[in-house]
C-alpha cells in the first residue's frame, strides 16, 4: 500500500481522502441589513472615541474616514448606527460589514455630516454593534458647520 507522501496527499491521519474529490458547500453568509429591533447606545465605559470636524454649511458636506482596529478573537459581522439624539446630517457607510479579528486589517467606516446649509454645532453619537461578541465601539462626533 502505498503511503500518503507517494500519493501527494495530505500527512495528516484522517485527511487523506480530502483532495481534488472534496466537496465544500455553504460557507459563512455575511449580513447585509441591520436587524430589526437593534439600537444605538454609547457605551462610557470605555469612554467613547471623540473626533471633530470642520464642515462648510454651503458645501455638499464632509468626510471623516474613521479606521477602526478590530477587537475580537474572531471575524465579526458589525452593525454601525447613530445614537437616536444624532443630528440628521450624519451618515455612515459601510453600515454593515465584517471586522477582521484583533491584530487584523483596521475597518475604515465614512462618516459624512451634510449640513444642507445650516450652521451651528452638529453632534452625533456612531455605535458600531458586535452583537456575536456582545460588545461595541463608539465614538462621538462633532462637527463644526461654518
């Protein structure tokens, strides 16, 4: 009988039968909509993230790209949306995603306040949901419209 190292096959007891035969179906679907029911709430422990930005109230609006470093032990689905005392002009983009695991690929989420022509102090709260982990980011934002 020949062994696996003259068949090419795997060295590992068990594995010799995966191959060129072997048949994967399925896989890890990632979501694409925030579920219903879910909420926004900053966490203040950790203290959210503060971040501020300049935005020209005659302009189409601003961009802030926010680079996110993962925290859990493993691929999780993320949920990203506003505290519900957010002004209007703010969105998020991607609102829905994977984060890679801790020590992975930071995840870069947009955040655009769109003032529409008023000024003043614009304040949002964004809340990125790990609901597998049970965890989330925060981060309060405020925006300076001129």
């Amino acid at each position: 009988q020949a062994s696996n190292q003259d068949r090419g096959g795997p060295q590992l007891p068990g594995m010799e039968n995966l191959g060129a035969d072997a048949v994967i179906t399925g896989g890890i679907e990632q979501a694409e909509d925030i579920p219903e029911g879910m909420t926004f709430e900053l966490d203040q422990f950790p203290p959210p993230t503060e971040v501020e930005m300049q935005v020209a109230a005659s302009s189409s609006g601003s961009d802030i790209v926010l680079s996110v470093a993962p925290t859990c032990m493993t691929f999780e689905d993320y949920f990203a949306g506003f505290t519900e005392d957010t002004h209007p002009s703010f969105s998020v983009e991607p609102a829905v995603g994977r984060m890679d695991r801790r020590g992975g690929e930071t995840t870069e989420l947009t955040v655009t306040c769109s003032p529409n022509g008023k000024a003043g102090a614009f304040e949002a709260g964004l809340v990125i949901n790990l609901p597998e982990d049970g965890s989330s980011i925060c981060y309060k934002i405020k925006a300076n419209v001129f």
